[in-house]
C-alpha cells in the first residue's frame, strides 16, 4: 500500500487518472513488472507494455521492489473495476 500511496502522491496517479486506464492498461503494467527480469525482452515487452518504453522503470538488482510496482498497479486496476462497476467512475 505504501507503494501505492507513492504514485499517487509523488507521480499523481490519482483515482481519476486511473479511470482514465479503460482497456486494461493498468493489470499489463503490473504483468510487466511481474516477469523476472531474465525473461524480459524488448520484443515481449513491447507487445504487453501499455505505455511509452522509457516509462517502464524496473528496479535493477531488487525483483521485490518489481512485485511491489505490480502490486500497486494491481491495487490500482481492482480500485478502478470497483469504482467502474458501483458506477462512481471519476
């Protein structure tokens, strides 16, 4: 959550940006980060990465802090669904 908490407050990736993320741009963020980083390739990343190469930033030598990336941006997609669903979409 503190991982979360930081891309709101410090990248302002904020609820009503989030929703903003309609075709699932958030869970393949999170899949990229989640691929060990011995599997990554330029290739594969650029078929599931949503977004421009250079905002792909993994944490070179802590695959943990990569889980955690995802797991925020997992936080994120299940916030969005859940908003999008109870109709209070931003």
């Amino acid at each position: 959550m503190a991982e979360r908490e930081r891309q709101i407050a410090d990248d302002g990736y904020t609820p009503y940006h989030d929703d903003f993320h309609i075709s699932g741009e958030l869970a393949a963020a999170a899949a990229c980060y989640v691929l060990p980083p011995e599997i990554r390739s330029e290739s594969l990343l650029g078929k599931i990465w949503p977004w421009d190469a250079d905002e792909f930033k993994p944490t070179p030598h802590d695959p943990c802090h990569d889980l955690v990336k995802a797991g925020a941006l997992i936080v994120a997609e299940i916030e969005r669904l859940q908003r999008n669903r109870e109709g209070r979409v931003s």
